[in-house]
C-alpha cells in the first residue's frame, strides 16, 4: 500500500482549532509519526502520513478530515477551520531528521 505525506498550513485563529483538526485527521487515518530503523520518528507539527489504497484515498481521507474539524469547531465553539495551503504526495525515499525519535512501543 503507498504511503502518503500531508503537510498543510492553517490559519491562526483564536480560539485555536489545531487539537481538533490533528485529531480528526489521525482519525482518518493520518499519522503523526513514522516508524524507521526500530524508531518511531515524529514528523514537523503540520505534517503527517499514512498508508492509502491511491492518491484519490489519501485525499478523501484528508477532506473528510477537514469537513469533520469544521463541524467539531464549530459545535466546540472553537475557531474557524481555514487551511491556507496544503499538500498530498506519496513519500518516496526519505531523510528523516528529528529531535523527537523513541524505541517504537507495542
């Protein structure tokens, strides 16, 4: 299954929406971390990946994702959802640089 890397930039708003739309998008299946040489390695904070079928899953996935943030803020009361750009790729060869690499757990 192709892996896929979402990396997006959304608008600051106050109240902040950014728990919630990391939140739904984990849901749909994007993660936060990448597993690699026996360590799970944290990707930059509005970026993240996932194994789909093809590119028109990856992009479901992320537009359900947003679709479902907008409705939980609003009902939250939280900010507006507004994603000022974003960007959906399958991940080829990869460097991978972090501060924030562990023993992957389970």
């Amino acid at each position: 299954m192709p892996r896929y890397l979402l990396t997006y930039d959304l608008k600051t708003t106050n109240p902040d929406p950014r728990s919630i739309v990391r939140a739904e998008l984990q849901d749909a299946g994007w993660h936060v971390r990448v597993n690699k040489d026996d360590l799970s390695w944290a990707y930059p904070n509005t970026t993240m990946g996932g194994p789909f079928d093809d590119d028109d899953a990856a992009v479901a996935a992320y537009r359900s994702a947003i679709r479902n943030a907008k409705a939980e803020a609003a009902r939250q009361g939280k900010g507006a959802v507004v994603i000022e750009k974003v960007y959906i790729t399958r991940r080829t060869e990869v460097l991978f640089e972090t501060d924030d690499k562990r023993p992957i757990v389970g």
